[in-house]
C-alpha cells in the first residue's frame, strides 16, 4: 500500500510540473507568436492581384475576366475579412477557392465559401482531410495532377506535388504572365517550418529543385513571412541544407543553428533543433 500511495504522490507531483510547464510555454512562446500571426498586411501587386500576408497563411485574391480566384482562406477574424474583400472585388462573377494544404490556418475560412468551387491536392482522402483540417468543408475538385485555367489575361497552373513534403498533398499555384508562385507552406520567408506527420526534410529539397526547374520564377508568394523574390526560396533551401549539415556535423552545429536565431520559431516544435531530428 505504501509503494502506491508514493507512486500516486509522485505522478501528481509529475502532472502538476507538467501542467505548469504548459502554461509557461503558452504565455511566453505561442500567445505571442499566434498574435503576430493574427495580423495581417495587405499588398496589391497590381491592378488584378492582391496578397493578404497573414491571419493564418498568406493568401492570394487574383481577378479575371470571368472569375475570382482566392488561394487559401486563413483562420478567425482573418478569414471573414478576406471573403468579404474577395467577394466585393468579384462583383458577382464566380469564386474559385484553391487550398495549397489541409491545415487550418490555411483552410480556416472554407466553410464561408459553401457553394463554391474549392479545390485542393489530390492525395487526400475524405477522411484525412476532416482529420487535420478540423472542418467538415470538404474541397470540390481534388487535383491529383495539375489543373491549368486559361483566361484572356493570364494561365494559371495548379499543380499537385507528386510526393509528400509538406503534407501529403500540397497544391501550388503558378501565374504564368506574372510569374508568380503561390508555394503554400512548401516555402516560408524567415520562419521555421513545423514539421508534422508526413512532413519530411529532405523531400522539400527535392520540391525546391522541382518547382525551380518547372517555373520560371521572379515571385514567390510563401505560405508564411513576407512575399519576396527567389532570394525567399534560396534562403529556404539554405536553411535545409544547413540542418542536413548540422545532423552530421557535430561541430558545426552550434554555428549553424544560431544562423537562424532571427527567424520566427517555437521552441521544441517550431525549431532548428525539431528540423534536424527530422533529417
Ligand atoms: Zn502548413
């Protein structure tokens, strides 16, 4: 009897130091990090394209000559704003929603486009979907390949990636005249990748060189961080290459992680250190 009761003493001593932990972790590292990310900032890169930084992941609200095109519809307050905005730039024409990724900063507003096309990566299921989206809006057109819409003022590529990187299924979008990318979480400009589930490092080396290699790029519009030029991707890749040489490299390390002590990140699950166990 005695053992149990020490036991029991000492597995609430352990929850409650767990509990604690917790709560420190949140006041200090993700309430700030979720309020910057609430925020957002506006940029019209021209007359028919806008980028919405933030409030989730970036999005894009792109105006043709027969529809709207808005690529991933952000979370919370975020998310009603940039329905509203898309749908009083679309003056009544048709809005197509594209979901780089399932997750719900990405895919927090759908359920404000219930009646739309929405379309996302073909490599989920239903049921995945549900699982990591958090929401039952479920996509329309599920692109297992690529989706191309042509217009009179601009072509614009949907391409499904052909293997996990970020997820599963991570869509793109590519506006040809503009040569602008639409990456999703694939690229993030200054921020730490999370890497969960079926994330994995190496496949986003591979995903850089196959993206470079299929777009003749001059914009890159990331999934988090401001929009920039390929010098967003490069330093990208860099800091991939960089974790690689970390894991293997005992020396350099130290060196190498404090390289990216500016960028955005999360102790434990949002950082250098989580990247390299991935490797
Ligand atoms: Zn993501």
């Amino acid at each position: 009897m005695k053992i149990i009761k020490i036991i029991l003493k000492a597995s609430a001593i352990c929850i409650a130091l767990f509990a604690v932990a917790g709560f420190l972790y949140y006041f200090k590292y993700v309430k700030p990090f979720k309020e910057k990310m609430a925020e957002t900032m506006l940029v019209n890169f021209d007359m028919n394209l806008m980028v919405i930084h933030g409030g989730g992941g970036n999005s894009g609200i792109l105006l043709l000559d027969s529809m709207v095109l808005v690529i991933d519809s952000k979370m919370d307050e975020a998310a009603i704003e940039l329905h509203k905005t898309a749908k009083k730039i679309a003056e009544g024409k048709p809005i197509y929603l594209v979901n780089t990724h399932y997750h719900p900063d990405h895919v927090g507003g759908n359920y404000l486009f219930e009646g739309n096309t929405i379309i996302a990566g073909g490599n989920y299921s239903e049921m995945l979907w549900k699982q990591e989206s958090g929401l039952n809006q479920l996509p329309t057109v599920w692109v297992k390949d690529s989706l191309i819409i042509e217009t009179s003022t601009e072509k614009i590529s949907i391409v499904n990636l052909p293997f996990a990187a970020h997820t599963e299924s991570d869509l793109v979008v590519y506006l040809h005249n503009k040569r602008v990318l639409f990456t999703g979480d694939l690229v993030l400009n200054k921020q730490i990748p999370m890497l969960m589930g079926a994330a994995k490092p190496s496949a986003y080396l591979t995903a850089f060189d196959y993206l470079r290699n299929r777009f003749n790029l001059s914009t890159i519009v990331p999934g988090h961080g401001n929009i920039g030029s390929n010098k967003v991707f490069i330093d990208f890749k860099q800091y991939f290459l960089d974790m690689q040489e970390a894991k293997n490299n005992a020396d350099q390390k130290d060196e190498l992680i404090a390289k990216y002590d500016s960028w955005t990140q999360l102790p434990i699950f949002m950082s250098p250190q989580a990247t390299i166990r991935k490797f």
